[in-house]
C-alpha cells in the first residue's frame, strides 16, 4: 500500500536500484530532487544523458574518458614502458593521487570472479594481452586488490603474459603507513615479514 | 587534479550534491550509472523529470500527489473532522502504515528552526490555519517529531489555533514497543513515567 504518487513511487525505485541505497535513503533522495528548483532538477537528469553519451572507454588502457585517447595514454611525458594493471577506474585516482608512479595504466573493469559468473574474457584482459605483445612494454605491475579475486587475477592475468618476457611485478603487502602492528590482522603481517627489507 | 572526464566528474558532483552521499558514493552511484544500458541511464532521467514534472502538493493537506487532491482528502470514508498534523510526506506514509488513523491529514512540509532560518511563514502553516478557520474540524493532532524543534512547532500551532476552539491533542510519548527500559534514554523514561495510565 503506498501513498506516493506512481511518478513519485517511480523515482524512489530507480533511487533504490543504485548499489548500497536502501528504501530509506532512495524515499531520502527523491524527495531532495522534488524539493529542487526544477531547472536543477533538469540539470541533474542531463547531467546524467550526457555522461551516458559522452563518457566511453579509452582506446589504449581502456580507463573512462571523452575523448578517443585517455589524458594519460596521451601524454608524451609518461613513461610508456610500463603498464600498471589495476581493475577500476577509481583505482587510476587512487594511484595518481600518490603521486608516484609515472607510466601507463591498464583497466580492467572487473576482477575473474566464478562466484560472480566473470571470468577472464569478461573482463579487459584480452587488450592488455594485445598492447604487451604489440608494444615496447618493460614492465607491468600488478595492482589489482590485494583480495582473493584481485589476487587471482593478477596470477592469471602474469602467467598469461609470461610469454612475452616483459618484467612483472606486484604492489608489495605490508602494514598500511600510519597504522599500528597491534591491528594488523595475521595475514598482513606475515606478508609484511615475508617482504622485509634491509634497512 | 582529477583524471575523471568532465561530464563524469559533473555527475559525480551532481549525486554528491544529494543529502546523505559522500564523494566516495558518488562515484560509485556515478559509474553505476555509466554501466547501466543506455535505455535505462535514459529512463533514469526521465523518471527524475517526470517525478518532478507531475508531483506537487495537494491544494488541500499539501501532502505530495500527482492529482489536483490527494487519494485522502479525496476519499470519502475518511473522517473529515480530525486533522493529524505532520512535518513530511513520510510521515504520513509511516502513520498510515500504523493503520489506527482514519482522519485527514496536514503536512507542513518542515519544521521551524530557527537555526536553519526557517520561521513560521516558511512552512505550510497559514494553510492550516485556513483549514480550520473553514472547516468542520473538531480534532487537531500534532504528531511531529518528538525532538525539540518537532515540539517548538506543535506548541506554536496549538497556540495559534487554540482562538477555533478545536480539540488540540499530542501523540503520547514513552517507551517504543519492543525495547526495554534498560536502553531507553532519561526524557523518554521521565516523559514514559508521567504519562502512565491505569491498567
């Protein structure tokens, strides 16, 4: 039995088919639209077409962006000699964010997943191949999550380019900086003793 | 610095934008969007122009409908001369569910709070002023939230329409159904305590 207008009863369900939004928040989310001026309640639903419409998959590293050729894949200044495997776009941000690494990316868009019916031709594996065996890439570090999923992909994934006798390498595990050995968990820890390095 | 397409990181501020979500589900709710069938991204859209297209409020309880009067106001079976006084939709949403209330309803559509810069004239107040100047009403009940700015607008209503010498009535406070008193707070005892009645 709802009270809820069909329009309005609409716009919650579509609130609550978007991931970690429950009933609650998606009742919270379209009343905030309701209440909006509509020509931001415009703004919102074209924002929403033209990210739909212009945002796509980069050629190359298959990272999301508006143009044919990434930002990064197009800037002559990056080193493109190594690949950095990661499975999300969100992951490219967190690796630019450090600052750090100055070479190309790979997206997968996914992890190999049997209990999620992904498996390796599900996800951007087959492009990676394709730019390692055509490209003059050095080295391809993994940095896919450091979970069952993550790990088994990037073993798949080094096996699969052994082949081509390119260096692959991984993120190294240890205690996250700023944290205490007290709440490390006992997997973290041994791979933190198993990596120790001379000082 | 942001690696994300401009009409993606637009997306991205648009649903951070929403109450309650933060950058981090913004992206996620922005790129699930991204995943989605075109036909459904478009239907998204479109729900959230529509919704706000045909929702308004009711010309008589203010409650939110996409008819000229709500089903309640419009439904002769309900007893037109009590008026259950609420903040929002939801609320009403959340009596009916109770299913003891057969009356008519008022939302005001926020409460007054001085520390929002929200006075009396900024909810839907004169209207129910005007409801009872006209009507049949014999009932007022004020049911908004129990918390001080919910009490602050109740005590100026009853005062405001006590001259139409209605009946003005207040739910009861006191333990929820289900607790236990061991984890029921100090003015809900107190409140609990002094309306106890006779068994």
């Amino acid at each position: 039995m709802s009270f809820f207008p069909p329009s309005l009863e609409k716009l919650v369900e579509k609130f609550a088919s978007l991931p970690g939004i429950g009933t609650k928040s998606a009742q919270r989310l379209a009343f905030h639209i309701l209440s909006l001026p509509p020509e931001q309640a415009r703004d919102f639903a074209e924002t929403i077409l033209e990210a739909k419409q212009t945002v796509h998959t980069c050629g190359i590293c298959q990272n999301l962006t508006d143009s044919e050729i990434c930002s990064i894949c197009s800037n002559p200044r990056r080193d493109e000699t190594k690949i950095c495997v990661v499975s999300d776009p969100k992951d490219v941000i967190a690796m630019e964010r450090a600052r750090e690494y100055n070479g190309h990316y790979h997206v997968l868009h996914g992890v190999i997943s049997p209990m999620n019916h992904v498996g390796p031709d599900d996800i951007k594996i087959k492009e990676l191949v394709d730019r390692i065996a055509n490209g003059q890439i050095e080295e391809v570090i993994m940095a896919t999550n450091p979970d069952t999923e993550g790990e088994t992909t990037a073993k798949y994934i080094s096996r699969l380019i052994r082949p081509f006798g390119v260096k692959i390498t991984r993120l190294a595990y240890g205690i996250p900086v700023g944290s205490s050995l007290e709440f490390a968990d006992d997997a973290t820890l041994m791979r933190a003793l198993e990596g120790r390095q001379e000082m």
